[in-house]
C-alpha cells in the first residue's frame, strides 16, 4: 500500500474554531495536508483518505508554528461556518 500527502491552503476570513482544537484561530491562510493510501484492484487505483492535519501559529510564541491532527468533516464545517458569515 502506497501512501501519499496532499497540500492545499484554505483561507479563513474571520477568526475560526475546529472541534478538536480548544483556541480560536485566527483569519488567514492554513496549509491543510490529506494523507491518503491506494486501494488498488486489478481494475482501477483509488485513493482513500486516512488523516487531514492543518498547520496553525503557536499561540504565544511568534513566527512558530504545529501541524494539528482533524477531521476532513470538521474542516469542511468551519469553512462552512466563515462562508456564511462573510455573506451577512
């Protein structure tokens, strides 16, 4: 099995919370890193997801930073979340 990590930057454009990290994170740009493993048949390869961690500023320790574990679901909320705030 073969596994493998995608980036992405996800913008937030007001102050966010993901269940599972206890402080309120700033707005701005997060890399977001998957980490996926093939599921291969004879037929076809796809990719399953395994572990989504987002990359966050330590609080009070300036130009710091620590990749957190999440869940895809609970990321895809708090963009959910910031888009319907941006559209009040």
């Amino acid at each position: 099995m073969t596994i493998r990590s995608r980036r992405e930057t996800v913008t937030f454009k007001h102050p966010f919370r993901i269940h599972g990290i206890e402080r309120l994170l700033p707005a701005g740009a997060y890399q977001v890193i998957a980490d996926e493993e093939t599921l291969e048949s004879e037929t076809y390869t796809a990719w399953r997801r395994v572990g989504t961690s987002i990359i966050v500023p330590v609080e009070g320790v300036p130009g710091s930073v620590e990749m957190l574990s999440i869940r895809a679901g609970d990321l895809s909320d708090a963009m959910a979340v910031d888009a319907s705030v941006a559209n009040d």
